[in-house]
C-alpha cells in the first residue's frame, strides 16, 4: 500500500471532497485530487469504491442514509442545488408533495435524470446552505422561486405561513428580500405576508 505524503494527501482531499456530497464524487472531482484513470479503475477493482452511474462514483465506507437519492442526484448533476418545491418540503414549509425532485444548476449541459426537475439560474453563496450531503437553497430563496414559479398563490402563502411560525423567516427579510425581485414576486410575496397580518 502507497503510503506517500503526495498519496495521503490526495485522499484526504478527495474524502473531504466526498464527504459534503453524501460519499459520492465524479470522476472529474476524483482527477482534480490528483487521481489518474488507472487509478480510479484500481480503486473500483480493490472495492475501496463503487461505480454508481458512468464517471459518478462513492466511497464504500461511506453509511447509506435517508438522502442518498439527493445527493447522488446532485454530484450527477455537476452540483446542483435542491431547490424550489423540493427545498420547500425538506425546510417544512407547506404541504407540497413533489412528484419530482427540484434543483437548480446553473447551466442547461446537464444530463436529464428521471423525476427530476432542473432550473437554470446561477445562485449566489447566501442563496444556497448546507444540508449534509448536498446543498439547498435558503428558506428566503426558496420562497422567492416559488413565488417567481408556477405555486399558486394558496401555496404560496401557506409557504410563507410556516416559515414565519417556524421562525425560518421574519417579514422584513421576506420584504427586503423580494424588494430586490421583479413585481410580480414582489406583489405575490406581499399578498402571502398579507394573509398572515
């Protein structure tokens, strides 16, 4: 066994890399840690890895849990967020129910995954927060999408509702918040902050 500084090392990254994406990581993640396609096949071989899905691969230590689906769908997708309704109902605002899962990347390249919903749009640093193995957008976010998306304005407010009882969020970030937004989330967040006075 290859117990080299330069060998630690890139396996130190590579399960830093891994472990804020549920133990999974792509194969291009695995080559910017210093791994070579010889080598990626040996750890495959050697059952140190799984191969999950072509170039999406996890670590075999690695626990299987609730959100394993989520996150491998994610490193798939070249870090995509959880986003929308799927943000919505993992944050426990609403009664939404996805029949798909919703995330959004930033560009339209991406592979089309069954029961999965993409939106485009690129997301600043504050928009998106750790929620184990993936990220997901904020609670500010996540109402600011809906509201700019297809809810109805019923859900919407329910969204809203919770997120100020469960204190995820307060009125004047929702007004702040959507003040930045074009009318029409600006108006449709004020109608739900209005069905809560």
């Amino acid at each position: 066994m290859d117990h080299t500084p330069e060998r630690k090392r890139r396996d130190r990254a590579l399960r830093e890399r891994a472990g804020g994406q549920g133990g999974y990581f792509t194969s291009a993640q695995a080559r910017a840690c210093g791994y070579s396609a010889d080598e990626m096949a040996d750890a495959v071989v050697a059952g140190a890895w799984l191969q999950s899905d072509p170039g999406l691969f996890r670590l075999t230590t690695w626990r299987t849990g609730d959100f394993d689906e989520v996150a491998r769908c994610c490193v798939r997708l070249d870090g995509a967020v959880v986003s929308h309704q799927s943000a919505a109902e993992l944050h426990g605002l609403g009664h939404l129910h996805p029949s798909f899962l919703h995330v959004t990347a930033p560009d339209d390249g991406h592979a089309r995954l069954d029961r999965v919903a993409v939106h485009h749009c690129d997301l600043a640093a504050g928009d998106t927060e750790h929620a184990g193995a993936f990220l997901i957008t904020t609670p500010l976010r996540t109402v600011l999408d809906l509201a700019d998306g297809g809810v109805s304005q019923w859900v919407l407010d329910e969204v809203v509702g919770d997120a100020l009882a469960i204190d995820r969020l307060d009125r004047e970030e929702l007004e702040v918040g959507s003040d930045r937004c074009p009318t029409r989330v600006r108006q449709r967040v004020r109608r739900a902050l209005s069905a809560w006075a």
